[in-house]
C-alpha cells in the first residue's frame, strides 16, 4: 500500500527534516535499542504522521486524498498506535492499544494479527495441518487451514473435530487406507 498518487498534494506539508527522517525504506530502517529514545522516536513519527492526516482532512485539501485506501489504513493504525494528550502526540502503551484480535498489526494486511504461544509472538496468520498417521505408511497432509493469528488452539481443535468428518467418510475406500489423522497448529 502505497502514498504514491497523493504525494505531490501533500509536499506542501512535508517538513524539511522528514526528507532526512524517512529517506530509507522501512525494511531498512531499525528502531533505537534505548527505550526513551525509542519513545523519543515514535513521538516524532507520531507527531509527522498526524500532521499529514490533519492536511489531508483539511477543508482545503482535495476530497479524493480521504477515498485512498493507503491515507485511510493509515488513519486507522495512527489513532490505534497515537493519542494526543493536551495538544502532544504520544505513543500509546501495549496495554492502550486494542486487544489483539482487532489490532492492525500491517499496513499491507488488514486481516493480519497479532499471535502468541509461550514466549514467541509474531504478527501474521496461524497454519493448522492435518496429516495421515499410519505406523506402515508415510504421512500425509491431508488438510491445511489458516486462522487468525490470535485465535487460540483450543477453538481451532474444537472447529476440527467438528469439521473432519467429512476427510474421514472420503478416506473409507480410497487408497492408502488412512487409520487416523493427527492435527497440528504452526
């Protein structure tokens, strides 16, 4: 998702320091190892990317830079991740941003979530497989699905034993006889 086509309208609004501030692509670029020049940082970014929409929200503005998808998504992740606190943009807290289940946690991904199981947490989708477990033979997947990546095991389990009837009623007769399956949650 790109702020390509509403650039032009915008340079206006764009401070001297943000050529220097937002030169290098994101997939280059490393947030501070402190935490209060972490905090240091994403206030100022909080503070760009607030005037950019308050331009963009403008009377003067053109109506159509509100209809590109990439100004509303950013819109929708700054009042998640920013709060103004007496004419300050501050960075809000994990425990001040939305549960994880409605949390944007990509620009490019809507649906993407927040996932975690024990100390490892990413941000994406979960991918639950079903294989064949027979002793004699190789086994097989038989069967992938994708959740969110906050929804728990226990309810993409119960989903399962609802939902792999009709695996087992196709495997009856069908070669290599499959005994069982086993699920497993990545």
């Amino acid at each position: 998702m790109s702020l390509r086509p509403v650039g032009s309208e915008l340079v206006t609004v764009a401070e001297s320091a943000w050529w220097d501030r937002y030169d290098a692509h994101t997939e280059e670029f490393r947030m501070p190892k402190q935490m209060a020049t972490r905090v240091e940082l994403a206030n100022q970014i909080g503070a760009d990317g607030t005037r950019l929409l308050l331009a963009v929200y403008s009377d003067s503005a053109p109506p159509w830079l509100r209809e590109v998808p990439a100004v509303e998504m950013l819109r929708r992740i700054w009042l998640q991740e920013f709060r103004d606190e007496e004419g300050q943009v501050r960075w809000r807290t994990s425990q001040e941003q939305p549960a994880s289940s409605v949390r944007l946690v990509s620009p490019y991904d809507e649906d993407a979530r927040v996932g975690v199981k024990r100390e490892t947490q990413w941000d994406g989708f979960k991918v639950h497989l079903t294989e064949t477990c027979d002793d004699d033979g190789p086994h097989l997947i038989t069967d992938v699905a994708t959740t969110s990546a906050c929804c728990p095991w226990s309810l993409y389990r119960q989903w399962m034993r609802e939902n792999t009837e009709p695996i087992a009623e196709w495997a009856v007769g069908h070669e290599p006889q499959i005994e069982g399956h086993r699920l497993a949650s990545c």
